[in-house]
C-alpha cells in the first residue's frame, strides 16, 4: 500500500516541467504590443461604457468620426504576425466600414439605432480583440 502511494505521489511530480521556454511563450502577447487595438480600444471604452452603463450616448456621439478614423488607421497598419491573416484582416475591414457607417448615423439622431450599432462595434472590436489574446474569453478593459 505504502509503495502504491509512494508511486502515485512520484507519477503526480514527474509530470512534464515547465521550461523557461514554456514560461516565456505563455507571455508573448503580453509582451508584444499592437498599438492601433489599444488606440481603438481606448476610444471605444469611452464611448461604448457610459452607454452600457446609463445609457448616455453622448460620448459615442463625439467620438464617433474617432472611432471612424481611428478604425481606417487600425485596417491599414500592419498587423502583428500572430493575427497577420485573412480572418482577422476581414474583421479590421467590417470594422472600418461599420465605424464610418456609424458616424453617418450618428448625424441622424436616432438613438435607438445608434445604440444598437455601437453595441454592434462594440462586439465586432471584441472579435478581433479575442484572436489577438487567443479567444479564451478574457474581455479586457
């Protein structure tokens, strides 16, 4: 019995160990950076949280030709080799069309419909944001 435990305890420790390598991959997005998400990001959360919080879209409103330029700039950079593919290049590029299509609509004045298509930005920024952190459904702010 003694050595049955002895072995489990011993079979529990000999697991794979972590090398630095291991260590060091694990913090690569950490480390590296993509300006134009965290730019967009920014504007966003200004945007994008008074709404979500009260309901005020007077923030939305004023940073909506930022969101619009800001969303050109982020679809023409270049991007990181780690979401350097087509996938993440169609969504800059809905991106870029929903923001200035939202900066139209802001001239309009219908809340109801702003706030449904900055809700919508809203999701579309977090699609790209998940396959930069790898879609393990962190919502960073």
């Amino acid at each position: 019995m003694f050595l049955m435990l002895v072995a489990g305890v011993f079979a529990a420790c000999s697991g794979k160990k972590e090398t630095s390598d291991d260590h060091e991959h694990a913090h690569d997005t950490a480390k590296e950076e993509w300006k134009e998400m965290d730019d967009f990001h920014m504007l966003m959360a200004e945007a994008f949280h008074p709404y979500k919080d009260s309901s005020n879209l007077e923030p939305a409103k004023a940073k909506a030709p930022e969101l619009a330029s800001a969303a050109e700039k982020w679809a023409s950079a270049s991007l990181p080799e780690k979401v350097n593919n087509d996938e993440v290049k169609n969504k800059l590029q809905e991106l870029k069309t929903g923001t200035a299509a939202f900066a139209e609509t802001v001239k309009a004045g219908d809340d109801k419909v702003i706030g449904e298509e900055l809700t919508k930005l809203h999701d579309q920024f977090h699609a790209i944001q998940e396959a930069w952190y790898g879609g393990h459904g962190e919502h960073h702010h």
